[in-house]
C-alpha cells in the first residue's frame, strides 16, 4: 500500500517529546503517523475510516488512556489499540486487554517489540477490513436474489440434490438448474464449495 491508501498509525502521547521520537521510530519501517497531545481531540477527529493502528499512552491529564480505550470500543472503531506505560500494573494490563487493547507494552519502549506489534495489528487490521468489506458484498449479491432463487439456495446449502429440490418446490429439475445457473451467476461463485462458505451463514440467518 502507498499513498493516502497506505497505514496510518496514530500516536496519542501528553509528552511531546514521545511523540517525535516514536513517529521517527515508526517511519523507518515506512508507516505513516498522526501525532496528537490532546486526547480529546484524537478522540473527536481521527479519520475512523483509515487503516492502521492506535498507539496510546495509559497516563494523560483529561482523558486517560483506558478511559480513551472504552470510548473507542463504545464507538465501535475498529483499529488495533496498542497501550503504553510508564507504570503498568498487573491490574491496569488486565483491564486493558479485557477492554480489547491488541497489546500493552512498558515505556521505555523496545523498538524491536514495538514495531512487531504495530506491524502485526495492520496486518489484522487489513484482513478484518477486506473481510467486513467481502461480507458486505456478499449481503449485497444475495439481495439481488430472487424469492425463489433464494428458497433453491436454502435448498442446496441444506444438500439437496436438484431432483430433490425439484421435488419439494414442485418445479421440474430443468427448471431448478436454470434457477441454480442463475443464482451462481448473481453471487459470483464458481463452485459448490464456495458458495456454502459465502453464503450459508446468511441463508441461515434469513431463515
């Protein structure tokens, strides 16, 4: 990825030092940074829509860090959380990972640790967006669906034979495979196999 495409990492650090350092940190292995002092801020006008991560530091005056982390998780912002500590507890880690921080790491910061958690928690973040994005189309396609043609999937998802399909809509098998040639078309599947993977979960659902 390059470009406005590429990750961006947001780093949100009181202490403006810490700030810099890390965004030169995190550039040598060519991810992009926001800095940002205020938490408030971060929190009001980060672009929720870009890949990446969150890099947050647990002591800030106003909003803390874990304060700050169970406001992004209400909101339902999905990128990776990362927390820093100058003072971590046993009690403050646990709370941050059952609150979803991806990882919670002590300052000073090892550079090496720190970046093998950024760049694992992009990647994830890349895979559960083309998932979210690959499950939307699904949605979309199987709405393009025909009553009828939604019933004959209900039916081959469940194992159904065409004959037997025919059987119980009362349809001749001809007809059932020009509905099923129909269907493939429309939710762009090239085989059984992955129809069922695509689109069980909603055939399912709608039943």
């Amino acid at each position: 990825m390059s470009g406005p495409l590429s990750p961006l990492i947001h780093l949100i650090d009181d202490d403006l030092a810490v700030r810099e350092s890390l965004a030169l940190l995190i550039g040598t292995v060519g991810l992009r940074t926001q800095t940002w002092g205020d938490p408030q801020a971060f929190l009001d006008q980060f672009d929720r829509a870009s890949i990446g991560a969150i890099v947050l530091d647990v002591r800030m005056p106003g909003i803390g860090g874990l304060a700050l982390l169970d406001a992004l998780v209400g909101q339902g912002v999905d990128q990776p959380v990362i927390m820093l500590t100058g003072h971590g507890t046993v009690e403050m880690c646990r709370r941050a990972f059952k609150a979803g921080a991806a990882e919670f790491l002590e300052k000073p910061v090892d550079d090496e640790q720190l970046l093998e958690a950024l760049q694992q928690a992009v990647r994830r973040h890349v895979d559960s967006r083309e998932r979210t994005q690959a499950d939307q189309a699904a949605r979309e396609r199987y709405q393009q669906l025909s009553e009828r043609e939604r019933e004959v999937l209900g039916f081959i998802v469940a194992g159904l034979t065409n004959k037997e399909i025919a059987r119980a809509l009362a349809l001749s098998p001809r007809t059932v495979e020009t509905h099923r040639a129909n269907l493939f078309a429309k939710l762009e599947c090239d085989s059984l196999a992955q129809l069922i993977r695509r689109y069980a979960g909603l055939v399912e659902a709608a039943g």
